[in-house]
C-alpha cells in the first residue's frame, strides 16, 4: 500500500517530510517540499510529472545518490540521511538496483561481466558469483548473449542488461530512471512486461519514474510530481481514502 | 584478483592512445637509462679511484711535464707506499677516428699502484723482456681484433714524430666491470729512447700508493712543499679529486644531464597526465555508473591509478630492456671516448622507481576528481 500523507506505519520505504533545495546563481530552487511517502514491499510505484518536476531528484534521494536538505528517508529500518558518504555506498550496493534510461552499461564489458559488477563488491566465489550472473541473465531472457558486448547488442537487449546487472544482487528495491525513454514501443512493451515480472513473480519493489502514462498505467500505483509535491494519484485498485494502492 | 579485468579492460580500449602512452614512458626511460650511463661513465675515473692513491702533476698544467728526478724525492716522504709515472702518447692506430689512450708507463712499478688492473704473470714478464713490448686493455683488443704476438704501428705528431711499432705481449683486464679496459701501454725505457733529447727525462705525471689513506692530505702537503720555487711546482691531489677536475673539463655534465632528465620527466609527467585526465573525462558517466552501484570512491581512486600505473611499468620496463640492449652498441660507437658504458642494477632500479613515481602522479590528479565525482552530476551529463 502505497501513502503519501505520511501516515503509514512501518512500511518498507519511509519517506518524512523531504525537501530538496538547491542554489543556482545565488537564488534558492526548492524542488522537493515536505514530501512524505511509503512504499510496502512488493509495490510497484511509477512516478509522473512534467520536466523539472522533481521526479529524478526523488529517485536520486531514495537510491541515496544525493542527500536532502531537510527530512529523512527510511529504508527496511535504516535511516539512509544519517549515513556517511562511504556507508551511504555500502547501503547501496546492498540495498538498490538502478535502471537507467540510457542502460549506462560499460562498454568494455561483456554482458556477463557487467552483470557481474556488483556481485565483486561481495564475498562470493567466482563460481558463485557466475550462477547468481547466469540466473540473473536467465531471467531477462538474455543467457544466450552473455558474451556479447554492449555494441552488439539492441538497446532493448541493453536494457536488459542493465536489469540482470540491477537484479543480480537481489537488492531491496529498484529505481528506474525513465526505464523505456530511449526505446521503441515494441522493446519498452517487452522491458515493461519484464519489470511487471519482476513484482509479480519475483515480488521486487519497484520505484519507476516516466513520462509516458502508458507505462505508468503499468504500475500498482502512479503518483504525480509537481513543483515538488505529491499532489495527486491514481489508484489502480481498491484502496482506503487517503492511500493509493 | 577480481578488479583486473575492469583495469585491463579501460585500458585495452583506446589501443592507439595506450600504444603512443606507452611509447612515451618507453622513450623516457630509454633516454633516462642512456643519461645516467653516460654521466655514470663521466664520473666513473671519481668512482674506481683508490683512495689511497695520489696523483701529482704539473702545477701549471697537465700538458706541463714534470722531471724524472722528482720520483726518488717523493718515494722519501714519509706515507708513500710505491709510486709509479707515466706520460701521454697520443697516437693514432691507422685512422684518427680510431682513438683510444696510450700510456707511457713505469713498467717497474705500474702493477704495484694499479693492481686491479690485472695482467698475467707471464704476460707481465714478456712485456718487461721486451723494449717494443705493449700491454692493451681487453676492449680494444677486442675492438681491433689484436691478440699476442700481433706487431701494431702507432703513428704520433708528438715526440719527434713518425710511426712506433709495438709488439703486443699482454692483455689486461679490469678487477670489476667498471675497471678501465681501453688503456694501452708501452715501457718508458723505449719512449726514451726515441723521443727528442730535449724532452727526455720528462714525466706527464705520477701515481703514487700511500701507506694508508688517512695520510692522503699530509703527504699531498709534503710533495707540494718539496717542490715549492722550482721550475716544476707540483700539484698533488687525490686519484678522485683529479679524475673529478678531468670531467670538469667538458662541462658541467652532471647538470647538464640532470636538466635533460628533468626536462624529459616533466613533459612525460604532463603527457601521461593529460592522457589520464582524458581518459577518465571520457568515462564519467561509467565512473558515475560505477560509484552508483556501491564501489566507492578509493576504489574508483585504485582503478584509474592502477590504469597509470600499469601503463608506466610496461613503458617504463620497455624502455629499460631496449635500453640494456643499446647500451652496448653505444658504448662501440664511442670507440672507447668514454669508459666501459655500464647499465647498472642501481640505474634500472631509479629508471623503475622513477617510472612509478611518475605514473602514480600523472594517475593522482585524474583518479582525485573522479573520486570526487559527484554521481548525480556525472550521469546527468551521460
């Protein structure tokens, strides 16, 4: 269940009064203001809004790639605004898969080895680590191409990639950053269904921010952004008065 | 280890960039290894001087000859061991590019003063039989091919002129690496007899072996006393002191050899560095994506320093190895104008020490900003 009138209970993502100021040219932005939010395990939250919106920033504060200005964040019990820098990183290698529009592979790498990434961060072995990287890749249907770099591949086959390399870690929750921006509606289709398996089968969190309605009507839940505010939402099924599931 | 084939990976993939890269540490080396043997070679006669050995000549000049008479005066004085004399021939074997020195020695003596110069006892006996009889150091034997029994021209424009001829009856060779193999001697008993009569009993100058090397100072004091107000004053210094005023001759080497090798690893510094700095701008997006997925910032430090480093260690080690093969071939193309060039372990080790030093450097700068990298900014410039 999804709320953002910060009245949830010990949900698994606790978003309290977030601001997220910043300072260009000597004048203040405020992009964030006093967002509250709770996400359950399970869920799958699509984020809309129009550019400028906050959408990113908030994706960014929830995967603890920025810190903000006022208010906290919650995540399975940790408190993620009081960390340092370095075990903010830690956090992170445990507890986020990123998806990012552009798949941000490393071209240098294989599929596998891109995959493999943040498995390294780990203590696995390297036969551990090749059986969790070859499941990973299994399931985004991807296990014939696992030598393939990213050149050879199609950006939907990218893209999955970067799904495998987000999942194999088995992390607490995805952020996708416009996960189906950079691809035709065929591939994004194929991605979303994807995704949707993720949630329904595999019972990942996920928190997906985009432009296209289309794709958000895809998720349990699609809140709107605007000037930095949850203003809005639409339920996709029943829900009490006052939260969006 | 697990991060390698990240690091191999990055550096693989601009392999024209990384060829020229390496290209540039393995010229510098090769020119840093080629410096230090040269100013090595310069400053060699200061290294194997022994330090009990003194060296008088003339207080004028070198050129200045100094009386035979000179020898059983300064044998009195007490710290002298043994004392031998020797002058300067400058002769030509067949053709002026063919140089290499030749010594006029006290054959009596030579080998009391000089013993890690090494000639076999029976070469050594042959040589006092015979008056044309010549001693020549292993390299230029070897360079012209001379072996014992060879009879060798040697044409001078100096004393009276003409062609000597010498019989080749010993070979010597040098106690250790560094020793001076080039040498060529003859006995002072046949140089006498053929110079002018207005120039015989002259010496270029003497060698002399103390009792011990703390006496150095006090028996250079007494030569020098004892031949105050003559017409050949004296000038008695260490064999060091003296092979150290030698050099100076030619120049200030050593600076000169500093300022080229400084000159060398500063622009080597700002290649690389700026090599780096590219390399790592090009990458921030995958640097960002990398930080993003919980690699911290030192290991992001570590990749792009070891990128630096392994790049200046296969250069560097590249420009050392082309260096142990060239050296030789240089030291023939000088036709012994220099000493036995030697590469030495404590010369490869510098270049190496140098190389990392320079690699870490050149990799600091990039690899800080890319540890400092904010992640946010990074991939919003993807």
């Amino acid at each position: 269940m999804v709320k953002v009138d910060g009245s949830g209970g010990k949900s698994l993502i606790q978003v309290r009064d977030l601001d997220k100021t910043y300072r260009r040219a000597g004048e203040e932005i405020h992009v964030l203001q006093g967002l509250n939010l709770d996400v359950e395990s399970g869920e799958f939250v699509a984020f809309m809004g129009p550019s400028g919106s906050g959408k990113t920033t908030l994706l960014n504060l929830l995967g603890g790639l920025d810190v903000p200005t006022r208010g906290s964040i919650t995540v399975a019990g940790d408190e993620v605004t009081n960390m340092s820098a370095s075990s903010l990183t830690r956090w992170r290698a445990r507890h986020v898969g990123f998806i990012f529009q552009m798949y941000n592979l490393i071209p240098v790498l294989n599929a596998f080895q891109n995959v493999e990434l943040p498995l390294l961060l780990t203590k696995l072995s390297k036969a551990e680590r090749r059986a969790h990287v070859e499941t990973a890749l299994s399931v985004v249907g991807l296990a014939d191409r696992m030598n393939h770099f990213p050149r050879q591949l199609s950006g939907g086959q990218e893209q999955r990639v970067t799904i495998a390399r987000a999942i194999v870690s088995d992390p607490t929750f995805l952020l996708c950053d416009e996960p189906t921006g950079d691809l035709d509606r065929k591939s994004a289709g194929e991605i979303m269904a994807l995704i949707e398996e993720l949630v329904e089968h595999h019972n990942k969190t996920v928190l997906m921010v985009t432009h296209d309605p289309l794709i958000a009507a895809r998720a349990h839940t699609t809140l709107h952004l605007d000037k930095g505010v949850l203003v809005e939402g639409k339920m996709s099924q029943a829900a009490p008065a006052g939260s969006f599931a | 280890m697990k991060f390698a084939r990240i690091i191999f990976a990055n550096l693989l993939r601009k392999k024209v960039r990384l060829l020229l890269t390496l290209g540039s540490f393995a010229v510098a080396l090769f020119l840093f290894a080629f410096l230090a043997v040269v100013r090595d070679a310069f400053g060699r006669g200061a290294d194997v001087a022994g330090a009990d050995r003194l060296v008088v000549i003339n207080r004028t000049s070198i050129i200045n000859t100094i009386p035979l008479s000179y020898r059983d005066k300064i044998l009195r004085i007490p710290g002298v061991k043994c004392i031998t004399h020797n002058n300067w021939f400058g002769g030509i074997y067949q053709d002026e590019k063919n140089f290499f020195p030749q010594f006029v020695i006290d054959a009596e003596n030579q080998r009391q003063v000089f013993p890690e110069l090494v000639v076999p006892d029976d070469q050594w006996a042959a040589f006092l039989k015979d008056r044309e009889g010549a001693i020549v150091g292993a390299r230029t034997a070897e360079r012209f091919h001379w072996k014992i029994g060879d009879r060798i021209p040697i044409k001078t424009t100096l004393y009276g002129g003409g062609s000597w001829e010498f019989n080749i009856v010993g070979i010597y060779h040098g106690a250790q690496p560094k020793d001076d193999e080039t040498q060529f001697w003859f006995q002072w008993d046949y140089f006498e007899e053929r110079i002018p009569q207005a120039i015989k009993g002259q010496v270029g100058w003497y060698v002399l072996r103390l009792n011990s090397p703390d006496d150095a100072v006090a028996v250079s004091k007494a030569i020098d006393d004892e031949f105050a107000n003559s017409t050949s004053e004296t000038k008695t210094q260490t064999e060091s002191a003296f092979a150290a005023n030698w050099v100076k001759q030619f120049g200030n080497i050593k600076f000169l050899i500093l300022s080229i090798g400084t000159v060398v690893f500063f622009t080597l510094l700002l290649v690389t560095g700026n090599t780096m700095a590219i390399s790592v701008r090009e990458r921030t997006s995958e640097l960002a994506v990398f930080k993003a997925i919980g690699f911290s910032d030192r290991a992001v430090l570590f990749f792009v320093l070891a990128e630096s480093l392994i790049i200046a260690l296969i250069g560097g080690l590249a420009g050392l190895f082309f260096a142990v093969l060239a050296v030789p071939a240089l030291g023939r193309a000088l036709n012994g104008l220099l000493p036995s060039l030697v590469l030495s372990k404590p010369i490869l080790g510098l270049g190496l020490v140098l190389a990392i030093v320079v690699g870490l450097i050149s990799g600091m700068l990039p690899g800080i900003m890319a540890m400092r990298m904010r992640v946010v900014s990074a991939l919003r410039r993807v």
